[in-house]
C-alpha cells in the first residue's frame, strides 16, 4: 500500500522530470530570472551601502530578503507549474481514470517543487555569496526555520492556486502567476511590518512569511529574535497547508460530481 | 460456480439538475465477452464509462468491478481497468517511452520494464518509442493508446470509440489487435462505437442505449432481423429516430 504510494506519486514526479529534461523553455525559468533578481539586487544594495550612512547591512536585509522571496515563489510555482502541466496538457481524464488518489498526486507535486526550488535556491546562494558577499550563516540556526516555514507556505499557496485553477478552469491561471506580488506588500519583505497602515498590519499578521521577514530584520539590526512570532507563523503556514489540501479535495469532489474532470480542457471552458 | 462478472451496473443514474443523462443504467460485463455499447450522440454511453471510470460521481446505484465496489474502493477497482477513449490522447509532449512508464507506475504495473517491452512489441511501437506521442499519425497515437490501457493487462478494458478518425486499415488492424487481446484471458470488453460494421465483427452482444437507458440488447447479428430491419445500422437509426417505439412495454 505505502510502496503503491510512493510509486504513484514518483510517476508525477518522474513526469515533471522527463519535461524538465526535454524542454531548454522549462530548465531556463528554474534558474535564470532568480538570477537576474539576485544580480540586480546585488548591485542595488552594494550601491545603497556606498551612499547611505544608516549603517544598516543592505546586503544581508535586502538581498536577503529578495533571496528568501524569490525562494518563496519558487516553491509555489513548482507546485503550480507542475499542475499546469496537465492541464496544457488535457491529462486530467487519462490521470484521474487510474488508480492515483489526491494525496499521492498532490504529494508528487510537492517533491516536484522541491526539486526545482532547490535548483534556484542553489543558484541565489551561489551568485549571492559569491559576487556579493551574502552570508546566510550570518542568520544562523534559524536560517532552516525560514527556509522550512517559507516552504510550507509556499507549498500551501500552490496546492490553493491549482484548486482555484481546477476550479475555475484554464483560462484563470493567471490569477496565479501575480499571487507572490499581491502578498509581497503585505508579508513585509523589503519593510517592517509597523511601516504598514493598520488593516495591512492585520493581514500581515496573517501571512506566515511577515514572521520570517521580521526575525531576519531583528537578526541583520542584532536585536533578540521573536521565537514566538516565528512559532505563531509556522503554525499558520501548517494550518494554510491543511486548508489548502481542504480546499483542492473539495474542488476535486465538485470536478468528479460535475464531470468537468472528464471535460476539462481549454477548448470547453472559458 | 459461474465466475463473477468483470463488470455489474446496477440502477446507475447520472442528473445534472433537470436533465437526466443516464437513468436506471443495469447490465453486465462477464468474462471473454466484448460488449457494444451503442446509440446515438447524447445517448449516455460516455457519461456511463466516465462513471465506471471514476471520473463522475453517479447520482445513485452501484458499479462494482471484479467483485469490488468501485464507489467505495476506487483505488482497488481501477486497478482492474484501464480504458482508451478516442478524445483521450496521451500527453503530445512525452515520448511513447515516457509515457508508458508514466502510467505504468500510476497503474502499479509489476515489472514495469518487461511489460512496456511486450506492449511496444505487440502494437509494433519500436520504431516510436522515442518519439513524441503529439507528432503521431491518428493511427500511431491510436495505439499508444492502446498500448497504455493493455499495460496493467486490466480484466475490464473500456473502448470509447477506439476506431474513430482511423483509415479502414488502419481501424481493421486496431479491431485484429483488440481481439487477439481479449482472446488471451479472462478479459471483458465494453466498446463504444459509431460504426456498425465494426460492431457486427467485434462484439458478442450489444446493448442499444437513447436517453440515458438501455432499450435493446441481443447478438448484434440477430438484433436487426429480430426487429424487423435488415442490418444492424437499420435498427441504429431506427432507434435513434424513435426511441420511444423500440421501449420496453
């Protein structure tokens, strides 16, 4: 049963891999646009330093913080694109007409995400430390908390886009693409939470990755970290997973009771 | 002891709202029996094989594959089944290799390697096995098709119009391959088709479906002359015509 798992789920893993190795338009995103982030924010905050007298390390908050949001969305395009690759590819009838279970496919596309978020993390540590002197041992141990609580959020926010896509058909992935830039304001990457007026404070108390963006700027200024405020978001991160699951389950049910699973294509939905 | 059959549908009804697509939907698929499923466009036949499928939720009544409750134990039912549908193709972006190891692992399939081999072998795919599935001729992709539902050699194997936008050769030599298949074991059949000839060649007993309900069923080389028509494609248009004279009294 469990070997019958991991074997389904290896096979949309495996899938996402044979594109990966076909497909130069598929490798190239993985690495090259966190690449541009990383040098155009490597050369923004080596040039803030130069001319700001605040003392303040730009290139631990601010190419740091670009480097742990670019990870972000990493995460949850992994797990979007993976999804879209079925629906650009109308596999849903062929897929869902054999034994696989929503777990076992939702968990395939959580390791592809994985593997590919990787690929880009690896490539933003490497240009971040290497051209612009980033040291990520500078946040010390709780550098895996961030990584694990962006992660889990990120994971969370792809699994909900897919359902919204599976929802609502192909035509509204592009409700997904901008989600990192609609919650960048309000998780304070790039500012402090307090910066925010009052109703956006609220949400970003919300959003698992204000804790993360907080305890980083603490840790940068050498102020006492929030072990709290961190907890409070991995809390969060883990019951937006949950829902998340919820919520693609319950789509997934309203597909099969409606049969837009058997007819679902770009061609008959708008 | 009569073995139990591969397939039994019982009372299977499909609403959406107001418009009923499958009502009251009972037969059986036994073993060795290739079953037509027949009528005309909007009949029910695809609502009824995406039912058994798993793909839609029946409004009520029972489906039960291999002696186990397809509603209640999806997983274990589908690892029964497999199907090839003519508006199914495999993902164009994968190759023919790829593909087949894909849904080998989705079907479980034990020594996957060896099972791809004897289904690339048997619908002579050598020569495609790298390619990818989305620059196949119709017939090519057909049988990629084909290949994929024999993987898990499923004792229920669903054909919704396997031949259709195939050349007549081409429709001949998939019918040949079918039959050699459900020539080999304890295989049951259920075939979905427009073209009557096919029928007539392929199937042990067809059943006439019009508004979601089965209104004949026989030996499709006795059906016409038991109902007063010369062929079988007679009888399709006359139930497709008058559904209402061919019901049940």
């Amino acid at each position: 049963m469990a070997a019958a798992f991991v074997r389904r789920s290896a096979a949309i893993v495996l899938r996402q891999a044979y594109l990966m190795r076909g497909s130069v338009a598929r490798l190239l995103p993985l690495f090259a646009w966190v690449a541009v982030d990383m040098i155009l924010w490597g050369f923004i905050t080596r040039y803030l330093s130069e001319v700001a007298s605040s003392g303040l390390n730009f290139i631990a908050s601010l190419l740091g913080a670009v480097l742990l949001w670019d990870f972000f969305s990493r995460v949850m395009q992994g797990v979007t694109t993976a999804f879209l690759e079925d629906v650009w590819s109308r596999n849903f009838l062929n897929l869902f007409a054999t034994p696989l279970s929503i777990p076992e496919y939702l968990s395939g596309l959580v390791v592809s995400s994985i593997a590919t978020s990787t690929i880009g993390l690896v490539v933003m540590l490497l240009l971040a430390t290497t051209f612009f002197g980033l040291s990520f041992f500078g946040y010390g141990i709780l550098l895996a908390p961030f990584l694990l609580l962006l992660f889990v959020f990120g994971i969370a926010l792809g699994i909900a886009a897919s359902g919204i896509v599976l929802w609502l058909g192909p035509a509204s992935e592009w409700f997904v693409w901008p989600i990192p830039a609609i919650v960048a304001p309000f998780a304070g990457v790039f500012y402090p939470v307090s910066t925010l007026p009052g109703w956006m404070q609220v949400i970003a108390r919300l959003l698992p990755p204000s804790a993360v963006f907080e305890d980083m700027r603490r840790i940068v200024l050498g102020r006492p970290v929030s072990l709290g405020e961190l907890a409070w978001g991995a809390g969060l991160a883990i019951v937006y997973l949950v829902l998340a699951c919820w919520f693609f389950a319950r789509v997934h049910r309203r597909a099969i009771r409606t049969g837009l699973i058997a007819r679902y294509s770009a061609e008959n939905l708008a | 002891m009569t073995p139990p059959p591969v397939l039994a549908v019982s009372d299977l009804r499909k609403h959406y709202g107001p418009v009923v697509a499958v009502d009251g939907l009972s037969f059986e698929v036994r073993r060795n029996e290739i079953v037509g499923l027949l009528g005309p466009n909007g009949a029910g036949k695809t609502t009824a094989i995406n039912m058994i499928l798993g793909v839609l939720e029946p409004t009520s009544g029972s489906i039960t594959i291999e002696s186990v409750d397809a509603r209640a134990h999806r997983t274990g039912a589908l690892a029964h089944t497999n199907f090839a549908a003519v508006y199914a193709p495999l993902p164009g972006n994968l190759t023919v290799i790829q593909n087949l190891r894909i849904f080998g692992m989705l079907y479980n399939v034990p020594d996957l390697s060896a099972r791809i081999e004897q289904v690339i072998d048997q619908f002579e795919l050598d020569r495609f096995r790298h390619t990818r599935c989305g620059v196949l001729s119709s017939g090519e992709q057909t049988r990629v098709g084909l290949a994929k539902a024999l993987l898990n050699a499923p004792s229920l194997l669903l054909l919704d119009e396997p031949t259709a936008s195939l050349d007549p050769s081409a429709a001949r030599d998939i019918r040949q391959r079918i039959r050699q298949y459900a020539a080999q074991g304890d295989v049951g059949i259920l075939w979905t088709s427009h073209n009557m000839y096919e029928v007539e060649e392929v199937c042990d007993r067809v059943m006439f479906l019009a508004r979601g309900r089965v209104l004949l069923e026989g030996d499709p080389r006795q059906l016409p002359g038991e109902h007063g028509h010369k062929t079988l494609e007679d009888l399709f248009v006359a139930v497709a015509r008058e559904p209402l004279a061919m019901e049940p009294h």
